[in-house]
C-alpha cells in the first residue's frame, strides 16, 4: 500500500509536469496570438486536467489504507499520512509529495498568468475593433461596411471670381 501511494504520487507528479510544460507553451502561444496553437493546447490541457482527476479517488484510497495501517483515523489527510511516514524513516514518499507541491504551484502561476494575458488581448482586440470600426464610420473613403464608398460621377464647378 505504500508502495501504491509512492506509484499514484509519481503519476500525479508526472501528470502536473506535462500539464506545466502545456501552460509554458500556452503562453508562448498567447504572446504569438497563435489561435491554432491555442486551441490545441487546450484540447490537450482538457485532457491532462481529466487524467489528473482519474487518480483523485485512488490517492484518497491509498491514503486510507496506509492511515489504517498507520495508527491513524481512516479520515486522516494526506498531510498527516505524509508527516506520519516520514517519522516512520520513508523519505521518498515527502520528497514526492513536496515536489508535487512545488509543480503545483508553478501550475497555478503559470494559469494564472495565462488567464491575465488571455484578458489583457481580448480588451486589446475589442479596443482596436472600436477604434476600427469608428474610422470606418467617419471615413469618406470607405463606407460602414468597410467597401470602396461610391461617388457620383459629375459634379458643379463654382466659380467665385464674379
């Protein structure tokens, strides 16, 4: 049972490393304006995020088993079956878990700074489609659909010289 937390731990550790790979690539891409790019990623960030979930209920399994056998209510947390294996001499399993928790948080940097700069280039597309579209309406050149305005052929030349 140990042995499965260090497993589902590992995953999960591996699972939130392509997930931050994703992200750093997501921002690339926002900077690039690469909607492409864009939507690929989040189809593969959709599916990664759904892997991540897959192992939720086996890590809650697994800390159950190892609390049972731990001296511990069934109810304890991950935090206290972490602490209890490292007084007990396991050191990977807190290595692990200390290193997911660092990936962890360079996930919700990095999402979060995506979703500012995903924010910010869509107040700047809106911003420039009203400046667009206000040229447009005031230009003598080309109409409210943005088409080669048409002029009448013909014209009355005044003559002030009178």
């Amino acid at each position: 049972m140990i042995d499965k937390l260090k497993d589902i731990l590992s995953t999960q550790l591996k699972l939130m490393g392509e997930l931050l790979a994703l992200l750093e690539r997501e921002t690339s891409e926002l900077l690039a304006v690469n909607l492409d790019a864009l939507a690929e990623i989040n189809a593969v960030k959709e599916s990664t995020t759904e892997r991540i979930n897959e192992h939720t209920a086996p890590l809650r399994q697994a800390v159950s088993e190892v609390a049972a056998n731990s001296e511990l209510p069934s109810n304890a947390t991950l935090v206290e079956v972490i602490t209890c294996l490292g007084k007990q001499g396991y050191k990977e399993i807190p290595r692990l878990y200390q290193d997911l928790n660092t990936q962890a948080k360079q996930v919700r940097h990095a999402a979060a700074m995506n979703q500012d700069l995903a924010e910010r280039s869509v107040s700047m597309v809106q911003i420039a489609l009203f400046i667009l579209a206000q040229l447009l309406e005031q230009s003598l050149t080309y109409g409210a659909s943005g088409s080669f305005q048409q002029w009448p052929a013909g014209g009355i030349i005044i003559n002030n010289d009178v």
